[in-house]
C-alpha cells in the first residue's frame, strides 16, 4: 500500500503542471489572486513544465466592461516552473509575441489610463510599514517582438501605428538608473487620411565597459508629426493643437547619474512644418520649409554648460552659449543676475520671412507688402575681476521697408531697447534703461542710492506709423503722456521717490466700435519706503493724486504698510490708515477699475459720485471706519435688472472688515434717498466679550422702489418677441431692526409695518393697471440666529398679521457644496370670505368662500450653481385651501378641503365635489418658473349634470350662451367639459379656452336678450297671422332650450359660440358669435320659418325653406337687435296682398310695431 502511494505521489507530481496549465484552472487563478481587478485575462491555452519553458497562447486583456485593451499573441519566458520556484526575483528571458494595443486620447485622458486607474490607485495607496527586509530588485530581459501600437484621437479618422519589430530591455541591476534598452521602430498612418507617412527610430542604451556610465544612440529619420492631434487630446493645455511636417534627428549622449549627464544634438531637422497654435501664432498656420538645431548640454561638477548651441529657420538665427551653476539661482529685484553664471545669446529675426511664415503674428495691412527689416537681439552677463556680473540686453528693429498701394514705405529707426545692470559699479549696483523711438523716449538709470526716470510718448504718431504696415485694430489713437520720477535715500535703507504724470486728451478708438476718452490728466506721487537688501519691505508714506477737469482721485497712505509676510520673532506692523477720495462720473471709474480684468463684471454703473473713505490697509484685508457719498443719479444696471435713483446720500462710522463679517462696526449708517431711507448704530455692550449690539430703522417706499427697479430686457429679443404683463407694487413700509453680532453668531430681530399694500398688473394696451391683491395694512416679525462656523441661519419665530390671516411658523437656511436649501413650516389662520375677496381680481365672482380656517404650510427651496435655472425651480411646498362653505361658479359647495402642492416650481392642485345633484372637479398645474403665470386646467369633464342657477347666468354661461345673461330665472341641468384651458390671471385677454357646454332640457326666463328675442319671433308671428296686439303683448313667455352640446372658444379676450338652440313658441332660433371680457356683443340670430306657418298663411307662400337673420350688437345687459331685415319681411308681405285696403291697414300695424321707417343700417355680421 505505502509503495502504491509512493507511485501515485510520484506521477501526480510529474503530472501536475499538466494538471494546472489547464485553461479551466489557471485563467480563474490569475484573475482571482493576481490582483489585477477590475481587469480580466483571458486566454486560449497554456503549457508549463518542470523543467520546459512556460508558454501562453492568445492572451487578452479585457478592462471592466469586457473590452479588450491589448492582444498577445505569444508569451514565453526560458524558464520552467522548477526555475520560477528556486529564484523569483530573476525573471530570465520574457518575450512577448505580437502585442499589439489601442490607445484612444480623449479630453485629457486616455482608455488605458481609465482602465487602468483603479489598479492604479490599488497599488499607489499608503500601505502599512513592516519589518520585513528590503527584497532584491527583479533582474531579467523584457523582449518584445513585432509589437503594433495604435494611436488615435477620439472621433478623428487618422489611424497611427507605432510598429517594433524588436524592443529588447534589461532591467536594472543593483546600483544602476537603467538598463541597456535597444530599440527599432516605424511611424505610419494606415487609414489613408495622412499619405506618405511613414518614418523611423532607432534607439540603443549600453553601459560602457568597465565604467557606470550609459552611452545612448538616437536616431529619427523622416518621422511624422502629423500625430501630434492625438498628444494635444491627452494634454490639452499644451498651447499647440496641430503639426503636420517631418523630423529626422540624431542625438548621443551619456549619463552617469541626475548630476552627472551630457547630450549632444549633433543634428536636428524639420521639413515642411506647419503649426496650429492660436494662443502662440494667432488664427491662421504657421508654416517653415526648413529648420534646424545643434548644441551640447551637460551637467558635471555642479555646472550646467550649454556649448555651440544655434537655431535657424525660414526667418531667424540664434547662437548661445553659457556656464551656469547648478542648481540655477534666479534674479530677484534686488540681484536681477543669474548667480555666478556666464552666458551669450544673440540672434536676428527676418521680419518678411517671419510675416510670411506667421500671418497672424505679424499681421499686415492687406495691399501692405513687407520687403526688407529685421529685429535684431543680443543678452549676456559676464564676470569681472571680482566675480562681480555685469548684465546686457538689446532690442533692436531696424530698416524697415514696404510697398503699400504700389507707393514704397521707409522706416530706418523704428525702435531700440537698452537694459543694462552693473554690480561691479563704485555706488554698487547700478542699473539702466533706454527706449528710443520716433515715437517715445525713455531714459532710466541710477544706481540704489539714486536714480530719475523720464519719457514721452506720441499716441498720434505711434498709430500713424504702425498703421502703415500692420493692420490694427485700432481706429483712432490720439493723445500724448509724459512722465518724470525721481528717488533718492534719504538714510540707510530708507529710499523716498516721487514723480509727475502729465497727459494730453486720449482717445482710443477700436474697430469693432469701442472707445475709451479720458481727459487731459495732472497727477504727482510720493512715497518712502524701507529696504532690506534692495528690497522694499515696507512703505513708511505715500501719497497719489490724479485730477482732471472734473474728476479727481486722492490717495493718501498716512501709516507704514509692511509689504512682507510677518516672521516668527518680529514685530507685527498694524494695518496702516489710509484716505480715499473719488470724484467724477461712475461710468468712467467703472472701466477704468474692471479694464484689466480678464472677466468684468456685468455691471453697468451711471452718476456723478463724491465719495471719501477712511480705513486701514495690510496685505490680508482693507478696514472701512468712515464713508460718506453722495451720487447725483445713481443707475446701476446687470443683465438681469437695473435700479435708479435720483440722488442717494450716505453717512457711515464704524468698522467693515473686508475679512470677517463678524467684526462689523455701525456706530453711525444713514442712507436716503427717494425710494427708501435707514438708519443705524451699535454699541459695545458691558462685559468686553466682542459683541455689538445694534438698532436700525428703515422705510420704503414700494411704489417708488419699483419705478427705479425693473428688469432688463434684451434689445434683440424685444423686437421679436411680443410685449410681456407689468407688475407693479406700491405702499408703505417701515420697521425696526435690531441685532448682535459676535466673532461666533449673530441675533436679528425684524419688524416691519406696512400700509396700503398693492399689487398691480398692466397689461400691453391696457389703459390703466389692474390690481391683483391689496392690503390696507400688514405686519412682519422675524426673529433669527446665525452661526459664523457653519454660515447657518435659523429663524426660530416668522410671524404675518393681515386683517384677514395671521401666520406663525420657522424658518432654516443651509449650504452645503455652495448650494443653499431653507426649509420653512408654520401653521396660518385666515378668513375664507375675506381670501375670496382677494382673489376676487383672478377669479372675478366664480368663488366665494366662507368661514375660518386652520392650515398646515411646509415650504423647502433648493438652490442651483446653474445660473440660467430659474429661482422658483427649487422650490417645494404643500398646504390646503379649505371653507365652511363655497360658491364656485355659481354652484354651492359644501364644506371641503383642497391640496395645494408644488414641487420643483411646479404648482398643482385638484379636487372632486358632489354638488346640486352632480359633480364638480377640476385639476390644475402651473410652471412658476415661467416669466408669467399661467394656470393650466387638464382636459377633462369640470361640470356634470349639474343644475343651472341665476348667478350662473349673471356669471360665466352669459359668455358661452348669451341668451341666458342675466336671467331671472332659470330651470334644467348642465355638463361643462374644456378641452383646453390657459388662464392667465394677471391678463384676462390672454386666457385660452376650449370646449363643449352640453344643456340637458332648459327652461329660461326673461333676460334683456332673451326679451328682445321673444318680441322678434311674437312680431314675426304677429306679420304672417295680420294681428298685431299679440306683437306687444306683456304677457311672460319663457325660453325652452333642448338637449344640445355647444362648442365654444375664448381667445384674444373674445368668447365665441356655435349653434346656440331655443324654442319659443312652434318657432326655432339659433345663435353664433362672440362675447368680449367686458361683455360687447357681436351675434347673429337665425330663425327659420316653420312649413306650417307657410302652410297656414298665405302671406308666407313664397318662404318656404328661408330663413330670417338678425345682427345683434351693443352688450349683454342693453343687447341692440337689428330689425331692418324684418321689416323688409313685413314690406314684402303686403305688396304681396291682394287689395289697397288690406296694403293700407297692414303699413299701419307695422308702424304700430316698429315706428317710422329708418335709414338701413350697415351690413350685418355674418356668423362665426
């Protein structure tokens, strides 16, 4: 037995790396334990010996979502599993087959880099330290052989392949910053967006024999550039977004460590360059036929060297050399030299080959051809005997020639700059500057104990000559500025300057319309400053005036301001007093303050200020502690609205800390103007723990306040767009304001009264607003907290007194990743009949509530950092509107509560009654997030089979069926079903609706059309049967409607019906036509004649199958029925009787009926 476990021991050992190689058991293993996840191995079969090379076939790397990131065609390493096991840190000889990847670039990353970022943050996060020895590097050889890399840029066409035929690397042994890397590879695009490109490396590293320095070999032959879209789509803050060209290039060099290195450029060399970098070059390509570059860099014994360095191409020559030491110290203000270092560059620009090359950078006026200048440049620094530098720099542009129009241009001079900076100088450090040009002059120099600066320049003469060649985009440029300064020390370390600036008028005038105008200018500076090593450190004074005209600005530092960051060890210098007095147009100051900002501020400012400023100044923050102004007007406008006043003044003592809004001081604020005044102190109260405790008092007036505030409106929207409803508000409000404020909170407590409250809207064409809601007086109470840790505010008690609702509840504030939410709830009490009263102006007489009622109110509001979304989006709330008792549409309801919810500014409520026999319901949504309100009922079934009342009549249904306005009585049932309902409260005319009114059997009363009616159909009766008292009976006859379904549509403030049918008598009518808002009739009455009246009266044998039609107009309660048509009815019928005697009687009842004959009227109205 043992010897058979022996034996079965032995083959499952010389069996087991057959057992394991399988695909089943090792693709689960290397997924599981090799710490790879979220990547996935897949692969098509393995084969593992003791002693035989281990082998895979077809492995891929799949990432998270199964895409495969790179292929392997073959895996082989010389070493078998017996070698794996007696040595693991030796990886022998690793070739990797046919590996081929595609890498994809995309807004700054690329699909590898994203697949294999979780790997990446699993291996580069901090692990726990332990005990266990260093463990030895791994050694080996990587081999790639015939291994493709794409590259590509996402949603581009171009395919680049980087194919290796051989990549052979060595890992690094012991001591060593790399090991030998030999390389072979091409460059090609395969899709065919690119032609013949195609290039080629060669690359070699290798140790030197029996030294530790590495020798490298480079070489590039033709390859393209072309791909460079696919780095700027994983760098795209790199400035150079296309290159198209070639590039060979050869490069040696050798390296020992990061201090010891040297590489040798011997030759580098583009052709047919073309780059597209607008940050660099502007809009269009910059184009060179040729470039080419040379030099020697190297780092030994701390010193950098740079040796026979030059560049030249199309247009530009430049030669360098230098010796700097390493690690390279940088001028300063004090030492503008580069410590201890030599070095000479030099070089010239041909300005036509650079306008040629670079359109854009040097853009020239359209028939303006450049044919000859240059800029020339030259920098240096050398030592003299005593290490002492001397610093050089000279720009010169010189022999500047053109032909512009077919006329020659000449500019010998145009400019020459001079720097030059001297340590070894007797007085120390001596510098100077000059600028020299037709249309400046500047001369700078002295040394630090001394010095004056001056210069001119001709704003005039500068545009006319630059105009001539380059295509600015300036129109106008006039104007000159002088200037003169001067400094001196006064005493060790302490320096004093001062100055004069003078200009002339200045105008400039950009082609694209816009103009900056400032007057002629006088102003004068002086200050004193310490120094530290040439430094200044602090300004002991200074004083800056600048005045005009009429627009002055006085600057006045009266403490010093310490320009350095406080030490450990020193003495903190407080803040420093300063003064500030401006005087002039806001406009002006406004621009002349934003102008430099890369992003102003979208605000546009309007007046004449006087305003003067005391406070204190460091470099952390600026303390205000007194403030006047007054601006005669003040307009300030945003894109969003704008405020004006005609005068507003103002008065403040106290303390605003720039810093720390806890700090705040208000020993005195006064503010008037015409729309609102306030008033306000503080004061420190007794135990010294930094709090202030203050009152204030305000007043507004609304109506005021709304005139100077409106919202701005977009000149090109307002042309096409139609005219929008205008809100106003007016009344009286004023209150008192009390608080305190310490480092960690602060308590407000508010109360404000108002009176006369009105809310108004106009609509366009409306001859006089009309009001929305009003209450004769009102009062507010608000007591809170806020807490400086958090930013958070709670209002712990919010209470609204109206004569007819009062309301007690809480408010919260918060932020969270800079967005705010408040959250509110309370609980109000209002008076049903008196809410119906105001809402009387949006639901005119169609509700009445009645009773007092107890509701719940939950309102939250969340903020957005989208600053298009509108403010309302936020909001969510819920509450109830409940009665005792209610009319609505004329129907009685009894005692309800309705849902009113909003949610994301979206407001609904709906509800469903039992009323008069049937059913009332209704279910409306409005978007409070739009520009106006509109409440927009759902299709559906609003009234069914409900019974018909008066105040129906005396209301709503006079509109749909006007023979029905203001009837004294009524009898039969209704369904009201609208298909379409857009109500606009604030503009009646505005309001959309659609739908069928469907009567079930109605009996009517008299009403003013419903009378004239009647008398129509009794007269015609009276003219067939020739009696003509029944025509001016009084005796009551009502109006039967039968069951019928009534089509009718509101739009442009009309109501307009179809087929309105009633019975009167054995006679038919139907009506069509329309109602306005304010009750204008514009109606057609149609009454066939019945065949039995034909067939009785002779009179009528000629009407059979006509009709009679009647033009009604005026309004609904004095409707003004046009009769000219039947009494043509009654003219016809007697010409058609048979004797004079009859012809005679009849003409007299007529006149009976209708008095004398009129002139005919207009033509009537035809139906809808």
């Amino acid at each position: 037995v043992f010897g058979l476990f022996l034996l079965a021991l032995l083959l499952g050992i010389i069996f087991l790396p057959t057992l394991l190689a399988r695909r089943s058991v090792v693709v689960p293993l290397i997924n599981q334990y090799a710490g790879l996840a979220p990547l996935q191995i897949e692969l098509e079969s393995v084969q593992a010996g003791w002693f035989s090379p281990v082998r895979a076939q077809g492995i891929q790397v799949l990432d998270g979502q199964g895409k495969t990131l790179a292929r392997i065609g073959q895996a082989v390493t010389d070493k078998g599993i017996l070698g794996w096991l007696r040595d693991t840190t030796h990886l022998g000889t690793l070739s990797l087959q046919q590996f081929e990847a595609a890498i994809v670039a995309a807004e700054g990353t690329t699909n590898i880099e994203q697949a294999l970022q979780p790997l990446v943050e699993q291996f580069t996060a901090p692990s726990e330290t332990t005990d266990d020895p260093a463990q030895p590097p791994m050694s080996g050889t990587l081999q790639f052989v015939d291994a493709k890399f794409m590259l590509l840029e996402a949603q581009r066409p171009e395919r680049w392949v980087v194919a290796v035929p051989q990549l052979t690397i060595e890992l690094p042994r012991e001591g060593q910053l790399i090991g030998p890397i030999e390389l072979q590879a091409s460059v090609a695009e395969v899709s065919g967006a690119a032609p013949q490109s195609r290039g080629s490396i060669a690359a070699a590293i290798q140790q030197t024999t029996g030294s530790e320095a590495f020798e490298l070999r480079a070489r590039l032959d033709q390859v393209p550039v072309d791909f460079w879209h696919v780095l700027h789509a994983r760098f795209p803050e790199i400035p150079v977004q296309e290159m198209q060209g070639r590039l060979s290039a050869t490069l040696s060099g050798n390296m020992v460590d990061a201090n010891r290195w040297s590489f040798d450029v011997q030759q580098f060399q583009s052709q047919g360059l073309v780059v597209t970098a607008p940050e660099l070059v502007g809009a269009d390509e910059a184009k060179l036929k040729l470039m080419s570059a040379a030099g020697r860099v190297s780092l030994a014994d701390a010193v950098l060297r740079i040796d026979g360095a030059q560049l030249n191409c199309d247009f530009a020559q430049a030669t360098a050399s230098a010796t700097v030491p390493w690690p390279m110290v940088l001028p300063t203000a004090s030492n503008p030299f580069l410590a201890g270092a030599v070095f000479h560059a030099q070089g010239a620009v041909d300005l036509p080959g650079l306008a040629q090359a670079a359109e854009s950078l040097l853009p020239l006026r359209q028939e303006t051809q450049l044919v000859a200048g240059s800029a020339q440049f030259a920098f240096s620094q050398d030592l003299g005997a005593q290490g002492k530098p001397t610093s050089r720099a000279k720009l010169q542009l010189a022999g500047l020639q053109a032909i512009s129009a077919g006329q020659p241009l000449s500019w010998k001079d145009p400019l020459t700059i001079e720097i030059a900076a001297d340590q070894g100088a007797p007085s120390g450090l001596q510098v100077g500057a000059m600028a020299t040009a037709e249309f400046c002059q500047l001369q700078a120099g002295g040394t630090i104990e001394a010095g004056q600066l001056k210069g001119n320049v001709d704003l005039d003469l500068l545009q006319q000559r630059l105009s001539q060649y380059i295509e600015l985009p300036i129109r106008t440029m006039t104007g000159s500025a002088n200037v003169d300064a001067s400094w001196k020390m006064i005493a060790e370390n302490t320096v004093q300057a001062s100055g004069q600036l003078t200009t002339t008028p200045l105008v400039i005038a950009s082609t694209s319309g816009g103009q900056i105008q400032e007057p002629a200018w006088n102003g004068d500076f002086t200050a004193t400053a310490q120094l530290l090593s040439g430094s200044p450190q602090q300004i002991d004074q200074a004083a800056l005036t600048l005045k005009s005209s009429n627009e002055q600005l006085t600057i006045d530092l009266k403490e010093p301001l310490s320009l350095t960051a406080a030490t450990p060890g020193t003495a903190t210098v407080p803040p420093a007093a300063f003064t500030f007095n401006l005087v002039g147009d806001l406009a002006n100051w406004k621009r002349r303050g934003t102008m430099w900002l890369s992003e102003p501020p979208e605000l546009d400012v309007k007046g004449h200020l006087e305003l003067a400023v005391e406070g204190r100044i460091d470099l952390e923050h600026v303390e205000i502690l007194q403030a006047n102004w007054r601006s005669q007007p003040l307009e300030l406008s945003t894109p969003q609205m704008s405020f004006a006043e005609p005068q507003m003044v103002g008065n403040f003592k106290g303390r605003v800390d720039t810093n720390d809004i806890t700090r705040l001081v208000v020993e005195k604020l006064e503010v008037q103007s015409t729309s609102f005044s306030l008033g306000a102190r503080d004061s420190a109260p007794d135990g010294g723990d930094g709090s202030r405790v203050g009152q204030a008092m305000f007043l507004v007036d609304l109506d005021r306040l709304m005139k100077s505030m409106q919202g701005a409106t977009n000149a090109a929207d307002a042309s096409v767009l139609p005219p929008a409803t205008q809100y106003h508000a007016s009344g009286r409000v004023q209150g008192q304001l009390a608080w305190q404020v310490s480092p960690q909170a602060a308590t407000v407590e508010i109360k404000a009264d108002g009176q006369n409250f009105s809310l108004l809207s106009a609509a366009p064409g409306a001859l006089a607003p009309t009001p929305l809601w009003q209450e004769p007086q009102m009062t507010t109470m608000v007591k809170g907290n806020w807490t400086a840790e958090t930013g958070a505010v709670t209002i712990d008690s919010l209470q609204l007194q109206l004569p007819w609702m009062t309301y007690n509840g809480n408010l919260a504030y918060r932020t969270q990743d800079e967005i705010a939410t408040i959250e509110m709830q309370g609980q109000a009490v209002y008076d049903s009949e008196q809410l119906t009263q105001r809402l009387g102006p949006m639901t005119g007489s169609q509700v009445q509530l009645y009773g007092q009622q107890t509701v719940p109110i939950e309102v939250t509001w969340t903020g957005s950092s989208d600053p298009q979304r509108s403010v309302l989006a936020g909001l969510k709330a819920a509450t109830r509107i409940g009665w005792e008792q209610a009319r609505v549409a004329g129907i009685a309801v009894g005692k309800a509560d309705v849902p009113v919810r909003i949610t994301a500014g979206q407001l609904t409520t709906a509800a469903e009654f039992p009323v008069s026999g049937g059913q009332l319901r209704w279910d409306v949504s409005s978007d409070l997030t739009a520009d106006e309100l509109v409440l927009n009922q759902k299709p559906m079934t609003v009234l069914e089979n409900v019974a018909i009342t008066e105040q129906m009549c005396q209301d709503w249904l006079k509109y749909v069926t006007p023979l029905l306005a203001e009837a004294t009585s009524v009898d039969g049932r209704l369904s009201l079903r609208l298909d379409q309902a857009l109500l606009t409260p604030a503009d009646p005319k505005k309001q959309t609706i659609a739908g069928q009114l469907v009567i079930h059997n109605a009996t009517v009363g008299p009403g003013p059309l419903s009378n004239q009616v009647i008398t129509l159909v009794k007269q015609v009766d009276a003219i067939r049967k020739k009696d003509f008292t029944q025509a001016v009976s009084t005796q009551k006859i009502w109006l039967n409607m039968p069951q019928q379904t009534i089509d009718f549509q509101m739009s442009d403030g009309r109501v307009s019906h179809r087929n309105v049918n009633v019975k009167i008598g054995d006679a038919q009518l139907s009506t069509s036509g329309s109602v306005s808002v304010d009750g204008q009739l514009e109606m057609l009455t149609t009454m066939p004649i019945p065949d039995d009246w034909v067939e009785k009266s002779p009179l009528l044998s000629g009407m059979r199958g006509q009709a009679l039609q009647f033009p009604v107009r005026g309004t609904l309660s004095q409707p003004q029925m046009d009769t000219e048509l039947l009494r043509q009815f009654g003219r016809q019928t007697v010409q058609n009787a048979a004797s004079g005697l009859l012809q005679q009687g009849l003409s007299r009842g007529l006149e009976k009926l209708f008095g004398a004959p009129s002139t005919p009227p207009a033509q009537p109205p035809s139906g809808p």
